[in-house]
C-alpha cells in the first residue's frame, strides 16, 4: 500500500522529530486511509482505549468524509488540514492536543497542512 496513491498519515515516535539527526527519516505510520478501498487500517494492537487512540480515527475518518463528498485537493498535504483539525478538537475535550499526545508542534501542522510547490 505504500506504493499506491493512499493518504497515509505519518506521525513521530521519538523526540524532535524536525533534529538534524532526523533529517530524511519517515515518520512511524500509525494509520491509513486507503481512498480507493475506502477502508482505514489501523495497526495491530489499537483499541481505541484512550482519547489519543481514538483521535488516530477520528483523523482517518475525515479522510473518508472527504473521499465519499468527492472532495479534491491541490496536494496530500492540504487534505490532512481538516484531519488534524478534527483530530485536535477531539484532544481538546479530553484536555490534551497534537503535540502532548504526538508531538506535532505547529511549524510541523503547517508544513504537513500546506502545499509547499
């Protein structure tokens, strides 16, 4: 599935992701949205037991939304906008954010929200 056109959202496992010593490395994948099968896959061992947890979902089902409304975009990047908003909102009621949960600060929202061509 990597190699297809599927909206993947990539998050950071370990400290300061945006470090020298991380340059060109991926992110850790945590979940999928795969557009044509319209299915989210999620990794072995979710269940959705904790606020961050469930916020991964409520991530990859704006993506759906997006897919059934037939919704374009001018790049990947500026789809996930709604996501990570949708996703931030939901931490929010549960007192907590991106960056706590998955330490995404907002330079990093911005360049992963942004069409950068």
């Amino acid at each position: 599935m990597r190699f297809r056109d599927v909206a993947a959202d990539r998050w950071n496992s370990s400290p300061n992701f945006a470090s020298p010593d991380n340059v060109g490395k991926q992110p850790t994948v945590i979940a999928i949205y795969d557009d044509e099968a319209r299915t989210i896959f999620l990794p072995e061992g979710w269940t959705g037991g904790t606020p961050a947890e469930l916020s991964v979902l409520v991530h990859e089902l704006v993506h759906h939304v997006q897919t059934v409304a037939g919704l374009k975009f001018a790049c990947a990047e500026e789809r996930e906008k709604a996501a990570f908003e949708a996703q931030e909102r939901w931490l929010a009621l549960f007192g907590s954010d991106l960056l706590k949960e998955f330490e995404l600060d907002p330079f990093t929202l911005l360049v992963r929200t942004n069409c950068l061509y």
